[in-house]
C-alpha cells in the first residue's frame, strides 16, 4: 500500500511509523537565501504532521511594517532605529493555515501579508531589519515559544545555532547562488511577480553577503549540522535524503 505525498510515493508502513508512536523532535533548517529550506521544511513537516514555521516569513512582516510606517528608507536602507524599538511591541506576527492553497500564511497584526511580504521592496531591505538586535531578540523569544512542545520543523539562518540549539536534527543547506536566483525567479513568475533573473540573482548574492557578515547571529553552519548542497537534486531525493535523517533520530 501507498500514499502519495508531494506527488512523491511512500510506503504506508514507513509513514505510519514516522507519524505515530515516535517521540517528537525539533527540526532546523538554515541556509543561504532561496536554497529551497522552505519546500523541503514544508513536505517533511507534512509527512511528520508536524509544525512548520518559516522564520524569514518574520523578518519579512517586521520590514513591511518598517516600510509602511517609514521607518526604513527604501532607497538607501536607513533604519529609524529609535523609532522602530519604540513601535516593536505593537508588531503582532502570526500564521494561519490555508487549506485552499495547502500553505501557512503569515499575519501582520491580524492582515494577511503572506502575498505583500514576498515582494522585492521587501526582499531588497529585509536584510537591513534583520540584522537589528532588538528585533532579532523578539523573534528569538517567540520562535522558541512556538517551539516549546517540539514536534516543529523551523527554516531561517539561525535556527540551529542561537534559537534551538539543542535540536535533534539540523540540516544546513546551499547551493550555488545562479541555481538558486533561477529557482526563486522561477517561483515568483509563477505568482506574477514583475522581476527580472539579475535583479533576483544580485538580490541573493547581496542577501548572502549581509547574512554571513553581520554582527548578530550571523548565517553560519551549527557545527552539529549536516550541509546538504542540492544545487543537482531533485524534490524527491532531498525529501529521502532528510527522511533517512529523520529516523536515527525519532527511533
Ligand atoms: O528565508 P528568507 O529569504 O525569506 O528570509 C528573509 C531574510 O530574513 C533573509 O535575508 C535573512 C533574514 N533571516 C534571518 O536573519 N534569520 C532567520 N532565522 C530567517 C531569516
């Protein structure tokens, strides 16, 4: 007997053992931006019945408000800093699960912003927010609230080395910076967004740059991680690949 997940095929057997009468774990998935942490977080979460929560979805939520409010310049990605932490505890971020579109979706204050904040106004200041302390220490605190019970597959840059280091598996992924702007230009034509292939692949390349180099938990493998460079494999051989992991460890 079969079950197809994702399209992809599995054994009944071995997905009725991984779902049930095994202890819950916490998965971490970090990596460069675009390297597809979020599509292998989602189906291994699925598979798990799991939680999934994607971490930049937040960084994203607390930039669009930044923007929305002007407290980044859009053009030379000037942070009000002072003003910012005074507005910090009035940013509510939360997800809700779309049935019709199989997706979590991230809430801004109760506005569902999961279409607003995938836009490249945000992906080109993101960075700039995210690398603030005060914000980095309030998401910290509500990722590791969420991740209280276990049972979560979380995916953002720092998950396995500051909010749950103590995770039972933690997968660092990469892949080259071309193969993965090709991957995110390919998803956002899919959602009718208007951008060109080098506007995406210098996004990735400077998102990248940012990510590693900046003082607050900078993007770094944990050194219990396992790296998984996926620049030539497919949906199903990574889903395998973390599936293979996932069972030394909820056994
Ligand atoms: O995963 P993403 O590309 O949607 O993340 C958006 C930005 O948020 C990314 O440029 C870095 C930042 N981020 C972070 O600093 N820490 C995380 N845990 C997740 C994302």
């Amino acid at each position: 007997m079969s079950n197809v997940i994702f399209g992809f095929t599995f054994d009944a057997q071995i997905l009725f053992k991984m779902f049930k009468s095994h202890k819950k774990i916490i998965i971490a998935i970090d990596g460069y931006s675009s390297s597809g942490k979020s599509t292998l977080a989602k189906e291994i979460a699925k598979l798990l019945d799991y939680k999934y929560i994607d971490s930049g979805a937040m960084y994203r939520a607390v930039t669009l408000f930044a923007l929305r409010n002007k407290l980044i310049d859009n053009i030379n990605h000037k942070v009000n800093i002072e003003k910012l932490q005074s507005f910090i505890n009035q940013i509510h971020i939360n997800f809700k699960y779309n049935s019709e579109t199989n997706n979590q979706e991230t809430y801004l204050n109760n506005e569902n912003v999961e279409a607003e904040i995938r836009k490249m106004n945000v992906s080109n200041n993101v960075s700039f927010i995210s690398k603030i302390g005060f914000v980095r220490k309030k998401m910290v605190s509500f990722q590791q609230e969420m991740g209280k019970e276990k049972g979560i597959v979380m995916d953002g840059r720092d998950i396995g080395t500051v909010v749950f280091p103590e995770a039972e598996l933690k997968v660092f992924m990469n892949a080259n910076a071309e193969v993965r702007a090709k991957r995110r230009f390919q998803e956002l034509k899919e959602n009718n967004v208007d951008v060109s292939y080098n506007e995406i692949l210098e996004n990735v390349k400077k998102r990248d740059h940012i990510d590693e180099t900046r003082d607050e938990s900078p993007l770094k493998k944990a050194n219990d991680s396992i790296e998984l460079d996926n620049s030539n494999m497919n949906r199903q051989e990574q889903l395998e690949w973390i599936i293979g992991l996932v069972k030394k460890r909820i056994n």
